[in-house]
C-alpha cells in the first residue's frame, strides 16, 4: 500500500520550525519530514479488527480499544472522547488513528479501524457528503479544519462523542449523517469539499490548504477511488 508518512528527524524539523514560515515547503517538500512510501499493510491488532472500505470512521482510541479495565473516568461516564489514556493498553501511544505508529490515518490507500469505529454512510449520503462527517463541526456552521491547522484551543468541546440534540442523544457521527440523509445539513450540491487530489499530489494538496485564499479551497481530500 503507498501511504504518506512523517519520519521525524530532529534537524529538519528544528529547520522547519525556525524557517518554515518563510519557507513552507520545509513542512512537506522534498527533503522535509513528511513523504509518500510504499508501505507494508498494517497488521490487524487483533481478530476483531477490519480492514476497510470507503466509510465514515471515529478515529479515537479510548480505553475500550486498549483493552483497559477499569476504564477512566470520562470512558465510564460515556465520553470516550475525553479518555485520559493516550499511551497505556495494548496499543502504541497516540489519541487516534493516525497519529500513533501502528494504525495509520487515511492519508494511505489502506487502514484498519475496529468495527465500533465505523458509521456507515445512508442511504443518499454520497461519498463527498461522507466526507464533511470528519468536519462534524457543520452542526455549528465551524470549519473544524481551522481550529485543528492553527492549533486553537477550545473549552468544553472535543472531537466526537454523545452529543444532546433535540430531544434524543446520540453519536455526533450518528447525528450527522442523520441530518445529511434528511438533507438538514448543507446542500450536497453546495458541498464544502471544494479541492480532490491523489494521494501522489499531496504537496499540492498542502499548498490548497496552506493558501486557501487564492486556492478558494474550504475543505481538501484524497480521493484514492481510481488513482492512488
Ligand atoms: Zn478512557
């Protein structure tokens, strides 16, 4: 499988820290620590785990994948979205898929997730509607991108859990395609999904991020269906 991986190397990434701001391509370009390889397929991290189709996927890891008892106490409570375990059980340190060793992100033309982390896309949810369900924040009109790529903090809220909504309550994933099947959410015909590319393009993907203003994008994605 080809997948795009961050090697970390003390002097570039000390390089593109210090000058990256006036050299952007320090973060991604030739010679940064970010590339495109020819991978090995990740190993299933036990029988439970799938390997997957085009689906919406909660990336978290809380103490339920990592096969802790007892749980925390947000786990417990329900808001595996707060879990205080980022680093114990039986998988790698790192919050979520793609930002530990073991179960890489999406950025690839494989991944692996547990079946409790898929949400299926309904029926009249097209693939580019699916894609706003990692952008969950559409229930709010926030662009959620932002507040990830500046690195804002933000109280009282945290990626993607039991939301209160109406008069039920249910998984923001869950939430959100509901709205995008009853076509309460934005018009798909408007979708915010502005910019697709090959995974073999992703400086140009980086650059439509980086520069949204002359790019026009709003929301950029791989598209792996037909050429990775
Ligand atoms: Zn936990």
């Amino acid at each position: 499988m080809k997948g795009l991986i961050f090697e970390l190397s003390i002097p570039k990434y000390v390089l593109a820290k210090g000058i990256g701001g006036m050299y952007p391509k320090l973060h991604y370009g030739r010679g940064s620590c970010l590339s495109l390889r020819e991978l090995a397929s990740p190993t299933l991290p036990g029988p439970d785990w799938v390997r997957l189709r085009p689906l919406a996927v909660n990336p978290l890891l809380p103490c339920r994948l990592r096969g802790i008892q007892p749980p925390c106490k947000p786990c417990a409570s329900g808001q595996e979205n707060g879990c205080e375990n980022t680093a114990e059980g039986c998988l790698a340190p790192g919050q979520m898929l793609g930002f530990q060793k073991d179960l890489p992100g999406g950025m690839s033309t494989e991944m692996v997730a547990h079946p409790s982390q898929l949400h299926p896309l309904p029926q009249g949810v097209g693939d580019k509607a699916g894609v706003l369900v990692g952008a969950a924040g559409l229930l709010e009109r926030v662009d959620w991108t932002t507040v990830w790529r500046n690195e804002l903090t933000l109280l009282g809220a945290y990626v993607y859990g039991p939301e209160r909504f109406r008069d039920g309550r249910k998984h923001t994933f869950d939430l959100v395609l509901e709205l995008l099947a009853r076509r309460e959410g934005p018009d798909p015909s408007m979708l915010v999904t502005t910019h697709t590319f090959p995974l073999a393009r992703y400086q140009e993907a980086i650059e439509a991020n980086l520069a949204r203003g002359r790019h026009q994008s709003v929301k950029t994605v791989f598209d792996l269906r037909e050429n990775p």
